[in-house]
C-alpha cells in the first residue's frame, strides 16, 4: 500500500490493526510519510524474529507499508534555488523547486509543488502551458514531491506552495486529499496556515473551497492584468471567469480576520506595466483584502516578450502604492535554469506522451463539478 496519499486514519481503516499496535503503526506512517528508513524499533512489536527477518520478510511487521517515492532524476541548482524532477511510472515527470527563505533571523525552505503534469489554461506567458495538460497527479505523486524534498532538503522544508506545474483547482479532489495528508498530525504535520493554493482563477473552485471551510489554507490568485481586455489577451480563462465575478468570489470567500489573498501580478513589458494599468488594478482590487505581488516576467522559450527593466518594476510598484494598494515584489530567483515561476515543464516529455497514445493532441480542461 503506498501510503503517500493516504492520512493515517485511511491506513487505520485499510488495514485494521489491533489496538495495541495503533502506536507501533503511527510510528511506522511518521517514519514512511517523512522518508526516513524505518528505525529498528519501529519493526513489529509482535512479531518475534530476529530484526532483519522483520525488514526482509516485509516491511513493517507484516503490514503493506510503503512510501511510494518517485526517483528524482536530474536537479538544477541556481543560486540558493534547487529544481528537482522526478520520473512517474508512467514516464511522466513532475517538477518542483526548493527555494530558500529569511526573515528576521530565521531561515526556512519554502517548495513550490506541481499538481498536474502541464496545464490546459493555456495563458500565454507561461512555459508549463506549452505542454498542454498531460494528466493530473495523484495524491500520493503530489505529497511524494514533499517527501523527497525533506530527504534531500532536510526538514526546514516548512512551506507548501502549490505554484509549480498545473492548475490545482482542475485537480481539486486530488489536491484537497493530498492537503489532508500535508496536515495529518500523525504524519506530516504541516499547519495549513504554511500551505498556499494559487489558481489562475477559477470562480467554481474558490467557491468549493470556500464551502469545504478550509479557512487555514492561504490562497492566491494569479490576476495578472487590471481588466478583462488585457487578462483575456494572455489568459483565455478570463473568457469563462471574467474579472468582476471573480472579485464577487473572492469577497464572498470566508477570510480569517488577521488573512489576506495574495493577488500575483507578472509584470510584462509593453503588456501590463504602464501606470494607468496599475491605478486601475488598485481600484478593481479596492474592496478586497490583498495584497498584490509583482512578479517580474520570467521568459518562457520562445517568448514574444523580454524581461521588465528594473525601473519598470520599480516604478509599477510606486504606482501601486500611491493608488494605495499594498504591494510587494517576488525576487527573481532560477531564471537561469527555467525554474523561476511560469518557466516549468519539459516539453519533451509532452511529445513523448503525445506519440504514446496517438494523439497529438494535449487533454481537455477536465470538469470541476461537485461530487
Ligand atoms: S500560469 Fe498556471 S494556470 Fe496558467 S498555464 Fe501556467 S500553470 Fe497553468
């Protein structure tokens, strides 16, 4: 049983275990989920054979224990940045980023994780969206990022952000239940407060998530333009979820007191970075709680566009300001190596999978309705 998209309840209820081994058991999950080697005394309490005939004869004391983790097979570093790819056993790879953190004295990593294998959004300035969307990951794909990012990383991998390939809100089931293993206090112990989901925008997901009462999680937006006209020119979901009912969204949504949206801009030259785009994005997002983060347009190959200047960035913030929208600015890391945000994905492997079935074509936008 690969248990890296499974909560410890789940595990307690496939495999039943008799009271005086639910301990023994946690201890065995901890140990997988976190992808430690299980310690010796972790080996069946019950069972009384020696401690190598244990690990041989299966894993934790006759229970079908396993975490299922992918083999990472090629990592970039740039910088203080790691991209690490692993291969899925379908031939697939999934992308993730271990980004380094500070603040007032203290050091984290922050990883970025992917949900889905491509995209089917399509927005134009990003790379991901070039491989079409190949499939959506499972639970126990998108927690084995987690898992192999602590066994390499170490354990201050502290954050979870769901900015890598993929849109989470078109995998929504599957999301969700990894979150629920991401949090399980018998695992993986992430606060869900540590946790951020970002969508390109979907209306219906935001309001499924609203539902649900995950008020812990955080939750970003990639908004990207200060209206509809220039949002549907590089994002087509702006055609299906136009801006004014996302904002009717996103202020109906139940924000804790001290919580805020992150609303992520890609500032693109010659795009979206002149001034009376940022003084109508402040006074579109006026009545929402948020703070807006500038992220310097990161090339995607074969982009029609370059990187912002400096200055433009610098003065697209001040704009924002004295219209009196907070802002902050996301520090350009791993652009070197294509692991910046918007720059994920290999595109061989799109083809690769294209040749398999035949197609050629990428997946549709799967549905998002309610189970
Ligand atoms: S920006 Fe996000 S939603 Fe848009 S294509 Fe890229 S991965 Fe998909």
């Amino acid at each position: 049983m690969d248990i890296l998209g499974l909560t410890f309840r789940q595990v307690v209820e496939a495999i039943g275990p008799r009271p005086h081994q639910v301990r023994a058991l946690r201890a065995a999950y901890r140990e997988l989920v976190n992808g430690r080697p299980l310690a010796s005394h972790d080996a069946d309490p019950g069972l009384q054979t020696p401690k190598t005939d244990r690990l041989e004869a299966g894993p934790t004391r006759g229970w079908p224990l396993r975490a299922d983790i992918l083999p990472v097979v090629r990592t970039h570093q740039d910088g203080e940045l790691t991209k690490f790819v692993q291969r899925t056993h379908d031939g697939l790879e999934t992308e993730s980023v271990v980004v380094p953190m500070e603040r007032y004295g203290r050091s984290w990593k922050t990883l970025c994780v992917s949900s889905q294998v491509g995209c089917a959004r399509g927005c134009t300035f990003c790379e991901t969206a070039q491989l079409g969307l190949l499939r959506n990951l499972t639970p126990g794909e998108i927690d084995g990022q987690v898992t192999a990012a602590r066994r390499a990383f170490g354990r201050d991998v502290r954050n979870i952000v769901f900015m890598g390939m993929g849109e989470p809100f078109d995998n929504f089931d599957n999301v969700m239940q990894a979150i629920d293993v991401l949090t399980d206090r018998s695992g993986l112990s992430f606060s869900a407060a540590s946790i951020a989901v970002s969508t390109v925008g979907r209306i219906q997901g935001i309001r499924r998530l609203a539902a649900l009462g995950r008020r812990r999680l955080n939750v970003a937006v990639s908004l990207n333009a200060p209206n509809d006209e220039i949002r549907s020119r590089i994002m087509p979901i702006s055609r299906t979820d136009p801006m004014p009912a996302l904002r009717d969204a996103l202020l109906d949504y139940p924000l804790r007191k001290c919580q805020f949206f992150m609303i992520e801009y890609v500032l693109i030259p010659g795009v979206n970075d002149a001034r009376e785009h940022a003084v109508e994005l402040a006074e579109f997002l006026r009545p929402v709680k948020c703070v807006v983060n500038v992220i310097p347009y990161n090339p995607r190959r074969d982009s029609p566009w370059p990187a912002p200047s400096e200055k433009s960035v610098v003065n697209f913030m001040t704009w924002l300001q004295d219209a009196g929208q907070m802002c902050k600015r996301r520090l350009t890391k791993g652009r070197d190596h294509m692991a910046a945000c918007g720059q994920l994905g290999n595109r061989a492997i799109a083809r690769i999978d294209r040749a398999r079935d035949g197609s050629g074509e990428p997946m549709g936008v799967p549905s998002l309705a309610q189970p």
